[in-house]
C-alpha cells in the first residue's frame, strides 16, 4: 500500500477515535469522500482490506490504525 493511503488511513482513523472513542468502527469507504474521484486509490484500499486481510464490511479503527501503522 502507498504511504499516502497509509497516511490518510492513520488520520482518518485517529480522528474517528478521537470524536467517538476506541470502540468506534468504520469500512474502508471511511476514508473516502462520497465520489469516486480516485479510483485506483479505492481500489487499493478495497483490495487490502477484503482481498490481503479479509477483513469484515467494519472493523474497530484501533485495529485498522495499528495494522497500517506496523505497515501490515
């Protein structure tokens, strides 16, 4: 996965952690808006989280911010 997936992923789940706590779940659609205006980037993150990890539709994101973060 590219850094900047990566990065945006740990951002994204921190803030989600931040506003509702460490019990907070989310998909991979979380860390994109509600248009498709980068496809491969989608992509990417689809096929690391159900195809690489197989993944449930939502996991906590402690769990998802850890994981990119060991770069997993």
């Amino acid at each position: 996965m590219r850094s900047e997936l990566r990065k945006k992923i740990s951002e994204v789940c921190a803030r989600k952690i931040g506003v509702k706590g460490e019990s907070v779940g989310l998909s991979f659609y979380a860390f994109f808006a509600n248009k498709n205006d980068d496809p491969e980037l989608l992509m990417e993150a689809a096929t690391w989280w159900i195809k690489t990890h197989e993944l449930n539709h939502f996991e906590k994101a402690t769990k998802i911010k850890q994981m990119v973060e060991a770069g997993i």
